[in-house]
C-alpha cells in the first residue's frame, strides 16, 4: 500500500471516530497504533465515560465482521469460543462457532466473568486460535479484541489474571471530559445516533497491508538499547515485584513502530518510544505489597523509572522527521 494513501486512511479514520469521541483524540490515535501493530486494547475507567461507544466506533470505522461477549459472572468459555453440537440425524457433531470468530471482538465489562472464562481468551489473543475439543481454528485476520472493564472497587468484578492483562499491548483511560466539551458532544449526539449509521473508512485487508508495513519500520541499535535499559531498571526497582518482561519490551517496540508510522515515517524516534509508553506498559507491572499500601500506581512506578534512563540524546534534539 502507498504510504501517502495509508495517511489518508489513518487520518480519516481518526477524524471520523473523533466526531464520535469528543475530546479524546490522543486516546483514539493510541488506539488506532495499537490496532496497526496488531495489538489488543483494554478500555478501564469508569461506567459511562464512553469506553464501549469508542469500542463499537472503532468497529464500526474498520471494517469487517464484528462479535460482542457481554461478559457476566455466569459466561461460560464455551459461549466465548463456541461449542460441538451432536445431530442425531446425521450421526455427527458441528461446530457453532462462537463470537470470538470476527474481525473485532468487543468484550465488554471483561472482568464481570470469572477467571476461567477470561481464560478462554488467552490462545484467542496470542496465537489467533481456538481449540474446542481438541479441534483447532483458526480466527479471521486480522483479528482485535477490544475489551472494557470497571475498575476493582465496582462490585461483582473480577482481577484479571496477570498473564491475560500482559498479552493486552495497551491499557487506555477515557475519563471525563472537560465541560464545553460535554455540551459539544451533546449537540453532536444529533447527528451521530448509533454506530450503525458510521460507514467504514477501510477494510480489512487495508488494515493488514498496514500492519505489514509497520513490520518493516526501522528501530535504531541505540533506541533498542533504551528500550532493555528501561526493562531492566523496572526489573531492579525497589518497589515492583515484577518489572517489564521480554514479551512487553516487543510491545513496546511494535507499538513505538506503529506509532512511527501513523505519524508517516519508516523509521522510529525516540519520541515515539516516549509517546507510547504510559499505555504499553504499566499494566505490565507489578508492584510490591508496600507499594500498594502505600498506594502507588503503575504509573507512578513508570514515571520513576523512565527517570532513571538516560533517554538517546538525539530525542532531545527533537528528532521527528
């Protein structure tokens, strides 16, 4: 795909959902990187901040077939995956496939469900497969869950399990917006009913020749070595019990490439790593019990780190072009 096409797309495609999404442009542009690197999303704030509406646009924008899991405490893994139903007419069993089989998977409220069913979603999201009784499919591409969820203190939510929150590239935050932008979005509101009057900017395949190109950005020796210092930093502070693993330092340089080229260049700046990083990696971390009761966040943690490394002195330069 030309790359001056792919801008023309990427821009659109941010245009259109910002109508939708008043106020939150950053957030929706580190959506759009992170579905450029082929990465899953989780969507964590509060109730009614517009986490499943952006979920539902972004679907909507791109294309393609689309599931939704409302997820509840009484959600089985096989009404995420599908199930073998017997025919005693034919004397054989066929596959009804479930809603993780679509292009978007929007998971709402993921952690309503208990641990095993979010569990169901775990090859889902890291090998793009299912098996059902030994049987295994594979899932349409590109494939992208979307997932929401409330935070913990809300009743009737679940953690989610250490290595399914790490197999999400990003973790966003909507929060609520500023006043004169409430009041825009309640006249937008008259135009913009349901998602389902949103056309689609683009298709799947363009979304995967995308993501082939991003594959082939460039990342600098200098700025990988940034990238393992931090991991490394994280692993040795005094107050996280586990740092940034191997799998979210690959996270972070994908979701840095994609960034790269949203912005229309093959090659990644320091900048972009910087740009990034709030999303890809709290999550990842975890902290210390006296860290918690101290009540110090992920962020927190991050910031602190990131202080501790010397950032590739060209970043200061401004290098963005």
């Amino acid at each position: 795909m030309n790359q001056d096409h792919a801008q023309y797309l990427l821009e659109r495609l941010v245009e259109r959902v910002d109508r939708v999404i008043v106020g939150k442009k950053k957030e929706i542009e580190l959506a759009v990187v992170a579905m450029l690197s082929g990465g899953h999303i989780l969507l964590e704030d509060v109730p009614g901040v517009g986490k499943t509406l952006l979920a539902r646009t972004l679907a909507a924008c791109i294309g393609g077939t689309l599931g939704r899991i409302q997820f509840t405490s009484d959600l089985l893994p096989s009404d995420v995956t599908g199930v073998n139903v017997y025919h005693a007419k034919h004397g054989e069993f066929e596959f009804r496939p479930g809603p993780v089989f679509a292009h978007m998977l929007l998971a709402d409220e993921i952690n309503r469900a208990a641990p095993r069913t979010q569990s169901a979603l775990l090859e889902a999201m890291e090998e793009r497969k299912v098996t059902v009784d030994g049987v295994t499919r594979s899932l349409p591409k590109p494939f992208l869950l979307l997932a929401t969820q409330n935070p913990l203190e809300y009743e009737g939510t679940y953690r989610l399990p250490e290595a399914q929150l790490d197999r999400f590239l990003m973790r966003l935050t909507l929060g609520y917006p500023e006043p004169e932008q409430e009041i825009n979005m309640l006249g937008r509101m008259d135009i913009w009913s349901s998602e389902a009057e949103i056309k689609p900017v683009l298709v799947p395949e363009e979304m995967m020749a995308m993501q082939r190109q991003v594959r082939s950005v460039l990342v600098d020796d200098a700025i990988k070595r940034y990238m393992v210092s931090v991991a490394d930093a994280s692993r040795r502070h005094p107050q996280i019990a586990l740092g940034i693993s191997p799998r979210g330092t690959l996270a972070w340089m994908g979701a840095a490439k994609a960034m790269a080229y949203y912005k229309g260049r093959m090659f990644v700046t320091p900048d972009d790593v910087q740009a990034v990083a709030a999303a890809v990696l709290p999550h990842r971390l975890v902290l210390k019990t006296e860290a918690k009761l101290a009540d110090l966040r992920g962020e927190q943690a991050l910031a602190d780190v990131l202080a501790r490394v010397d950032v590739p002195i060209y970043a200061r330069l401004g290098a963005s072009s």
